[in-house]
C-alpha cells in the first residue's frame, strides 16, 4: 500500500455543515468520483481517493477561512461571498479570493418583500422603511444604488416574521421558491442580487501538488455540470437527409456518421448534444426522414 499524502499536501475545502448547499456539494464531489466514507458529523473529514480534505463550518464562515488562507478552497452561496466582501471592505480587511467555478446548483435570489396588504409601486416606496435583514451590506448597496434612504435592522435568523412582530415594515431575505413569504403573509417587491453557488479559491498560489490536484478537480467538475446538461443522440437516417438533421441538433458538434448494415442509402448518426433535446427536437427529426432515434443521458465527459 502506498504512503499516505501528507496533510500539507492535501487540497482543504470549505463545505457547509447543514443546509441546502450542504447534501449538493457532497453529491457534486460523489460524482466527481471523490469518495468520503466517514459520517459528516466530524468537523474533518479526509477523502479516501483523492488529495482533498472536507472541513464542515457555517456558510457565513466559508469566505472568510479562504480569504484568509486557512482552507484553499469553499464552495459557497454568491449571496454569503459577496455579502462578506462587502463587510471586509467596509472594514479594512483584505477580501482576496479567485472565482474558479460557478457550479449548477443554490440558485436563489435575495429579495426586499413587503407585506400583501402594503401598496408598493417603485423603490422610492421604501424610503423611511425599516428593513429587516441578515445581509444588511447587500441591502445598503441596494438602496444607495436607488437613492432610497431607509432604515436596515440587522436579524440573524426568523426574518419573515420581523414585520408581525413590529420589528420592521419590510424583509429582505433569501427567495427560493416563494413559499415562507406566502406562508407569512409577505410578497417580494425588489430582487436586489441573484445568487447560485461557486467554487472560490484563496489569492495564495498554491504550490506544485495543490496547483495539480486542483487542476484534476476542476477538470472532473467541468465535465460532470457538462454531461448534466449533454444528451447522446442515436439515430438511422437517408443519406438525403443529412443537413437537414445536422441543423435539428441542438447545440452539436459534427457528429459520427457510420454506415448503415444491408442499406447503402442510410447511416447511423450519433452525436452529443449540449442543449436539451425535446420531444418536439425528435419530432422534427422523424418528420425529415430519421428513424430509431434514442436519446441517452451522459453521466461523465472529458473534452
């Protein structure tokens, strides 16, 4: 058996302890093929299979180990990165850190909501407002960008519930799908910031292993969000028909024509697909001549 890494020379990512980036994280480094057996509730975990170490904090926490060089990589919300830049900033503190990918799953948006009975009509609305927030940066900016002068009172957790408790007359809070705002009886006027998740990365160069084993990982994520969103394309097809078909394929590369056994007059045509394929895609398909169409799902790609 080989010699383990050494600690130094292990990659160490920033993950979410609890909450909805957590479980797509794991998942997205499961499918990168990076095995972690040991439960989630150690603070550290260690990947059997590659040189990457797994340390479980608060979202809030992320940007701030990479910034400050304690964990070389955190995948995080762009609504908790920017939200802490901003507050570096406004601190004095340095807010270094390199966006590597925007990866393909947290997408929210961050959102002034009011409540239903309140009129609203243009951002000038809010002026006088108290505004009840866990991202008081964001909405400050929002609202100096507007011209809008109102009062920001900072809640660390139950946002929604700051207008019927008299604490505030507004929110501004994370939107996913609308469903806490109805439930407490609040609409959401403004969308001030969307959000997703990324994968950053501290300013420190990382040496020779690191910089290596970093480049392995973003290869290995680059064709995992590529096959989520790739289809392979079967089909028989006229000679006749060729460009025609060619131009039905959604966002395809030349694709692998091959002789058709017993029909000189027909090929196989096989090529992946990097935009959706609709029913409608191979309908359009069969009615220029293309038959036995099969459309496959691609779990892995390298380019």
């Amino acid at each position: 058996m080989p010699p383990a890494t050494p600690p130094k020379d292990r990659l160490r990512l920033a993950l979410q302890k609890s909450g909805r980036l957590s479980a797509d994280s794991l998942d997205l480094l499961a499918r990168c093929g990076i095995k972690v057996k040991t439960p989630k509730e150690k603070l550290l975990l260690h990947a059997e299979n590659f040189p990457i170490d797994l340390l479980f904090v608060r979202d809030d926490d992320i940007p701030q180990l990479v910034m400050d060089g304690v964990c070389d990589l955190g995948i995080v919300g762009t609504n908790v990165l920017e939200e802490t830049a901003l507050e570096r900033h406004t601190n004095g503190a340095g807010a270094g850190y390199e966006l590597q990918r925007t990866l393909d799953f947290g997408g929210c948006r961050l959102a002034i909501a009011l409540p239903e009975e309140r009129a609203y009509a243009t951002p000038a609305d809010l002026a006088g407002v108290r505004i009840a927030t866990s991202y008081p940066q964001l909405t400050k900016r929002y609202l100096a960008a507007q011209g809008v002068a109102a009062e920001v009172v900072v809640l660390t957790g139950s946002v929604e519930i700051a207008p019927r408790l008299g604490l505030a007359e507004a929110i501004c809070d994370l939107v996913a799908t609308g469903s806490t705002l109805e439930a407490n009886q609040l609409r959401a006027v403004e969308t001030i910031f969307k959000s997703t998740a990324v994968l950053i990365r501290g300013a420190r160069e990382l040496d020779a292993v690191k910089a290596h084993a970093l480049e392995l990982l973003l290869r290995r994520i680059d064709g995992v969000q590529m096959a989520a969103e790739a289809k392979y394309i079967m089909l028989h097809a006229p000679k006749s028909a060729l460009p025609q078909i060619k131009q039905l394929l959604p966002g395809a590369e030349n694709p692998t024509i091959l002789p058709l056994a017993g029909d000189d007059t027909k090929v196989a045509l096989h090529a992946v697909c990097q935009e959706a394929v609709f029913w409608e895609t191979m309908e359009s398909l069969k009615r220029v001549g293309a038959s036995s169409i099969l459309v496959l799902p691609i779990e892995k790609m390298m380019l």
